[in-house]
C-alpha cells in the first residue's frame, strides 16, 4: 500500500506471543523510504483525560477520509511500524493539523524543526 506523511493508517498488532492481533490506527508521521518502515504516532478514541503530550484529532484536521470519531495522538508512544502491518487508510491530514502536531511532538522530545 502506497502511504505518505499526513496519512492516518490502520496497522495490525501482534502481542508479544504472536497467539493473538489488534487492529489500531496510527499517524504515518515520518515515511523512513527507501525502507519498508516508517515512524507512527498511535491513535486512541478515549479522549476523556488527555496529557500534556496528547492532543485531539477530529474530521476538522483531515484534508481526506474520516475517523470513526474524534480521537487523540499519543506523543510519548511513538514508534517504527513495518508497512506490511498496514490494513488500510483512513484518511490524509491537513498539513497545518500536522505542523500542529509536529509541535507537540518537538515540545516533547526537545526537537526542532
């Protein structure tokens, strides 16, 4: 599947025994080609609490698709997902919703753009 930065993607994961798999969606934060990789901020829906390195993803941001609901991206859980865990993609984010985020992120970390 053909994925770029911006895009919100839905991956599967395994448990750590491999017996069993969950299905999360993730931001493609930073596509790491020519590898068969890339950078992902996980997505929860379950809003209620929110800390500092959380913040709110809606419809609102996405230039295309949509989400199931309004949900936040999980900063400090960043991690590397391989492509081939991809199921599909939900939608394309703003660039100005990612500049956004990019901030968040940088704030956490101690990066600069």
């Amino acid at each position: 599947m053909d994925i770029k930065q911006f895009d919100i993607v839905l991956c599967e994961f395994f448990f750590s025994d491999i017996s069993k798999s969950k299905n999360r969606p993730v931001l493609v934060f930073k596509d790491n080609l020519p590898y068969d990789d890339f950078v992902a901020i996980p997505i929860s829906s379950k809003i209620e609490k929110l800390h500092e390195d959380e913040i709110i993803v809606s419809n609102d941001d996405l230039s295309t698709g949509t989400l199931p609901k309004t949900s936040k991206l999980m900063v400090r859980k960043t991690f590397v997902v391989s492509k081939k865990a991809i199921i599909k993609k939900y939608a394309s984010i703003k660039s100005d919703s990612y500049d956004k985020y990019h901030k968040v992120f940088c704030d956490y970390f101690g990066c600069y753009k």
